[in-house]
C-alpha cells in the first residue's frame, strides 16, 4: 500500500507544506495543484491510485493554505 508523506520546504522565503508520494518509482512527475477552498488534502486518494501505477506525485499547499506561505 502506498503511503504519503508530508514534509516542509522552504523557498523563496516561504515554509510550504507538501504531500508526496511515489518518489522512488521511475514514472512521470505529476504536481497535483487544489484550488480554492481546497488544500492537497483532497488529493490523498487520488496520490496513492498514481503512485501504485508507477508515477511520482507531489502536492503542495498552495500559498495561503500552507502555514508560513
């Protein structure tokens, strides 16, 4: 089973909270972005169907969702 993991980047001066998943496989990149009012939260079942089909999957917290951003 596919786990997600959460972790903190910080860029440009900002602390973004992101959801991966998959980064070890050998697929595609894919950025999954929420829109309003959402957060990468909504993407957590969707991340783990990607990441057992072989893609690598990143979802942020846009600014203004993620703590610091």
């Amino acid at each position: 089973m596919t786990q997600i993991e959460i972790k903190k980047y910080h860029i440009n001066n900002l602390n973004f909270t992101v959801r991966i998943a998959g980064l070890e496989n050998n697929g595609d990149l894919v950025v999954l972005l929420h829109g309003f009012p959402e957060s990468s939260l909504m993407w957590e079942p969707l991340m783990k169907i990607l990441a057992e089909k072989g893609y690598r999957v990143v979802a942020p917290n846009q600014r203004g969702y993620s703590s610091g951003a």
